[in-house]
C-alpha cells in the first residue's frame, strides 16, 4: 500500500486510520490552510512512519504543521503524539481535564489496555479551553468541549470552501467507568454538536458524513429519548 491521503475538501484530508496506517488507529485529519497545517489526532503510534508519508501525499511536509491537536486522550488518538512532539517539534494541545492522563501515560484511562499496549508519556503544551481558538495563518480552529465520552472530550471546528466543518471524533461512545465516561454529559453534548449545524463531520471511526440530513441523522443514532 503506498502513501495516500484522502481529500474532504481541497484543505481538509484523512491521513490516518484503519485502512490508511494501522488497525489500531482512529482517523488522522489533516487541516492545511495556505502553507501552514494542523494535525487532529495522531494515531496510536504503530505506524508513524506511514502516517508521515500520508501527510507528505497530501502535499505538507512536516515543517507546516503548528498544532498538534488531540480530540482526548485515548491510546488510539493519542498514543503517537510523544513522538511526533519529540521528531518534530509539534506543540501538543490537548483538553485540560486530560491533560494529565497523557503527560503520566495513564493505560487505563486511555483504554491502551484494551488494545495489549501502552500509552507513550506526552508532554503538554497546550491546556485547552471550551472556545479556544488556534491560528492557522489568517484563519482559525476552535475547540469545543463534549464531554461524556471522556471528560475532556473535544471537538475541533473550522470552515472550509464555505462549509462548517466539524471533526467529532467519538461521537458513537463507547461509555464505560474506566474511561470516567458520563452519560448525562454525553448526552448533553450530542445535542451540542447538533446545534453546531456543520455540513461536514469527520469521526474517528464511522468516516466522513456530508450534509446535515446525514450528521444528524448519525448523531440522533446514539441520542436518548
């Protein structure tokens, strides 16, 4: 399989996930805005090499990256972010309430022992906010707190060719007691992310959703009456 990425938009790519890195990784997004990049999420780190080839396919090179941005932090998000921080630099941002599990590698709270492995050690740079804002040249990315999977779940929020784009990336669960997940919250933030009114969704797990008929009709899957 060699490097590729794929394009959402003409600035918006997936870099990562099952089918383009390892098993174990949830979606890598790629944002690029003009010549500088952020990255949403890192992979578990098994295949960074590869990761890093996708990036370069959509045409980034390493140096344009500002913003490591994690949406929380469980191993398969998170797991390569020490690494990537370390090889190149990237400021790690990451939901503050979070913030510790990944500097201490903590393998429960971020479910790397589900997956047999451990959670590499991060350094964070950056304690998120709900609201904070990240450049990217002249335009931005805002954070959105959704707790409940976890809780310094975030969302990450930019336009695009004229469209909301929101990427959101467990927005299916799972909830459990390891992850200090909490249903009232959870539930609280669907119905946030709803209101976003974005006409695209980037998940971690499900794919891309285009349209708000679709997100909605995903998002109202996991919604309790």
């Amino acid at each position: 399989m060699g490097p590729r990425a794929l394009a959402i938009t003409s600035e918006i790519s997936q870099v990562g996930g099952p089918t383009l890195t390892h098993g174990n990784d949830a979606a890598v997004y790629l944002v690029h805005f003009g010549n500088v990049a952020a990255l949403i999420d890192a992979g578990c780190g098994r295949a960074t090499d590869r990761l890093l080839q996708n990036i370069e396919a959509a045409g980034v090179s390493p140096e344009q990256i500002r913003h490591l941005l994690l949406t929380h932090c469980h191993y398969d998000h998170s797991g390569a972010a020490a690494d990537l921080r370390q090889r190149f630099g990237w400021p790690v941002a990451i939901h503050a309430l979070e913030a510790e599990y990944l500097e201490n590698g903590d393998n429960q709270v971020s479910a790397a022992s589900w997956y047999g492995d451990h959670l590499a050690p991060c350094p964070v740079d950056i304690r998120i906010a709900d609201g904070d804002r990240f450049s990217l040249g002249d335009r931005s990315i805002q954070a959105i707190h959704i707790p409940g999977h976890s809780p310094g779940s975030l969302a990450y929020l930019v336009e695009s060719e004229g469209r909301r784009v929101v990427f959101a990336q467990d927005v299916h669960g799972p909830l459990h007691p390891a992850l200090l997940s909490k249903r009232s919250d959870y539930q609280q933030s669907l119905r946030k992310l709803e209101a976003l009114a974005a006409d695209i969704l980037c998940e971690g797990h499900y794919g891309v959703f285009f349209g708000r008929a679709a997100i909605a009709g995903f998002i109202e899957r996991f919604v309790e009456d």
